[in-house]
C-alpha cells in the first residue's frame, strides 16, 4: 500500500481531515460522506452528513499565511443542494430589508 509523504499532502486536504466529528452527537463522520464541494485557490467548501444522527455539515476551510480558518454551520442542504446553491448570487441587504418590509406589510406577490 503506497502512502503519501507529509510534503505531498496539500495544506487544504490536510485542513478537510479538520471535518472529524459531528457537531450534534459527537459521532466520528465517515471519510466518504466527507466531499469537496467546491474551492477557490486557497478555499474549501466541503460537505458532510453524519452516518449516527443524519445532521448535516458544510464548512468552509481558508488557508492563508496567517493559518487555517473555518467557518461551519448545520443545514439540511444535501451535497447536491449546497454545489448547486454556490454558483447563485449572494442575498444584497436591499433583499433582506424589501422581505423584511414585505413581511410588515402582509403584503406577496401572487402565488407565494
């Protein structure tokens, strides 16, 4: 069996192993629900479902000079859901704040 060397493993590969155990019942994750989802240059967006409770992860992994950085949050995206939804473009705060007057209002638009 034919292992990689420390200097062959990437510093975001080596940061996906960071995503071990499941923030809900502290379940180890299974390497294979563990996938990268996406990434720019030194980013990860990686996804993960647990095999004990069914809770779902994504985690986004940075590194930088100043070292490794992640930001992760429960969902109930799948792995399908979280690729696709990556490519949409960001919520603007004028969205946020027209759902926010729309909702005071009691006022949607035909079919919502």
């Amino acid at each position: 069996m034919e292992t990689k060397r420390k200097n062959d493993i990437t510093p975001l590969a080596e940061a996906a192993t960071l995503v071990e155990y499941c923030p809900l019942c502290d379940a180890t994750f299974h390497p294979k629900t563990v996938s990268v989802i996406g990434g720019i240059e030194h980013t990860q967006l990686i996804h993960t479902t647990c095999t004990s409770c069914g809770s779902s992860v994504v985690v986004l992994l940075l590194v930088s000079e100043a070292g490794l950085r992640s930001v992760g949050f429960l969902t109930d995206l799948t792995e399908q859901d979280a690729a696709r939804l990556q490519h949409l473009p960001s919520v603007a705060s004028d969205d946020v704040l027209e759902l926010y007057r729309m909702l005071e209002d009691n006022r949607f638009p035909a079919g919502a």
